[in-house]
C-alpha cells in the first residue's frame, strides 16, 4: 500500500544520505593520502641517492632559534659519520662513539646505538621511516617541504621539517623541533657525492691528538 511505499521510500533516502556521507570523506580524504604518498617518495628517493654515493660529504650551516649560525662538515659511510662541528667532532665506527671535545683535549668514547639520539646531520640521510609519519606541507620552485611527526610518545623531537630537492632529491635543510619548542636549522651548503673516504677515517685515533685524556664509557 501507499505506507508502505512511504516506508521504501524514507529507507532509500536514508541509505542515500549516508552514501553522500561516505562519498564526502573519501573525497577528502583523497588529497590527504595523496600528500602523504608524495612525502613518502620524496622521502625513499632521498634515501635512495644518498646511499647509493658510497660515501658522500656535506659542509653545512646550523643555528637554535635564531641565533648566530656556525658551520660544520660530515662524512658518511653506511652507518659510519665523522661529524665536526663548533668545538666538537664525533667519530662513529659503527661499533663506538668518540666524542672529542677540543676546548679541554679530552674525548668520551661510547658503544653504538643505533636507536639512539635524535636526527643529527648524518641520521638525516637514514633514519627508519616506521618511526614517522609523513605529510607534504608545501611545495615551491622545484623544493618540497616534508613535515616528519615521530610515532613514539616518549620521543624529544616534537616534528621535523626536511626540504628536498624534487629534481635531484637533494637535502637542501632540515629543521627540528623538539617538545619544548626550541628550533635547530640546519642548511646544507656543499655537497660531495664521492668522499671516498675509507673506515680509518671514521675511527678516533688518539696519536692524531697528542696529550688527549681518553674516558671509556663503555
């Protein structure tokens, strides 16, 4: 009868309406997805060219908040890096840390984690992907800016910035925030794709600093 056609009718509708629904969130959704897949690859194709290079060697700027910039330099081999900076120079082997520090001629030396420490200049170039989540923030003059969100509560770094070159897939800088909101910008300035540098050079050689003082914390 009528009411029940009446009845058919209201429950079509209905089904219509949340039909509408889906279809709206999808629709949405979809540049969404989009950006993240963008940001992935962005990310994949960085990855990608720099460990394809062997080794490779960067000079790069860094300031915290605005602050005066300083320079510093890193090479990297695989998991191995020679970082120097003001004051400092890290040398990881792979195996342990030695930390120098030159203003009183005494270096720390520590066993490898490879999960530890935040994104320093040469984890940039490998972290592990899982531990983030990605999203294309923006994208001008042929450089794209990934945002990285760490999955990780217990994580210090609040989020982190990386502009990558679209064509070369370059790192041209990348700024990290932390938890408290304090600021690191760190700007790449040289780039050399083939360091050629061999696994001495990543390990910390005491006779190179005459009158070190040598602390083992392993």
């Amino acid at each position: 009868g009528i009411s029940e056609i009446r009845s058919r009718v209201r429950r079509n509708f209905e089904k219509f309406k949340v039909m509408k629904k889906i279809l709206a969130f999808v629709l949405l959704s979809l540049p969404v997805w989009g950006q993240a897949n963008k940001a992935i690859s962005l990310i994949d194709g960085m990855q990608k060219k720099y460990k394809s290079m062997g080794s490779f060697s960067a000079n790069f700027s860094y300031q915290t908040d605005g602050g005066n910039a300083m320079n510093g330099s890193i090479t990297v081999k695989g998991t191995k890096f020679r970082l120097k900076t003001a004051g400092q120079e890290i040398f990881n082997n792979g195996k342990e840390v030695a930390t120098y520090i030159k203003e009183i001629n005494e270096v720390n030396i520590s066993a490898f984690d490879p999960a530890d420490g935040d994104l320093n200049p040469a984890k940039i170039y490998t972290f592990d992907k899982k531990g983030y989540k990605f999203s294309l923030v923006g994208e001008s003059g042929g450089i794209a800016t990934v945002e990285m969100v760490p999955g990780a509560k217990a994580a210090q770094v609040k989020h982190i910035s990386l502009k990558i070159n679209t064509s070369d897939f370059t790192v041209k800088s990348w700024t990290i925030v932390n938890k408290t909101g304090k600021k690191q910008l760190f700007t790449v300035t040289k780039l050399n794709a083939k360091a050629g540098a061999d696994d001495a050079f990543f390990t910390f050689n005491k006779k190179a600093f005459p009158g070190v003082e040598v602390n083992d914390l392993r």
